[in-house]
C-alpha cells in the first residue's frame, strides 16, 4: 500500500469517525493506522507477531478446516 492510499483511507476514516457512521472494521482499521503512525518499528513488530500467531492458530484448525487449507497453501 503506498503513502497516497494510506492518505486516502485516513481521509475517509476521519470524514466517516466525525459522522458517527465507522463500522467495527473501519473502527480497527482506525487504531491500527493510529498506531502505525505513532511508530511504525514496533507496529510492524507487533503485526509480524500477530500474523504468526493467526497463522498458527489458522494451522491448528482454530478457524476451520477452510482456514487450515488456505493457510497450508498460501504460507
């Protein structure tokens, strides 16, 4: 993603946070772009951290067998 298309998403997130109109995603959405912009070191240290651990609870079959498969293939 580049630097224009994070603007743009900024953008439109804080239009939709002062209509009162974000959804759960667009509200995570939000704080993750929040915190990437505080430091972006350790928010790409916490989100290699978390995908591992999606990664691994997708292999163990924690989302279901779907899930497994994907992950299997893709990773």
């Amino acid at each position: 993603m580049t630097e224009i298309e994070r603007e743009e998403i900024r953008k439109e997130l804080q239009r939709k946070l002062a209509s009162g109109n974000l959804s759960l995603l667009e509200q995570a959405i939000a704080r993750s772009e929040a915190m990437r912009a505080l430091n972006p070191g350790l928010y790409d240290q916490a989100a290699a951290v978390v995908s591992a651990r999606v990664r691994s609870a997708a292999t163990a079959g924690a989302f279901g067998a779907e899930a497994k498969k994907h992950v299997e293939r893709t990773h």
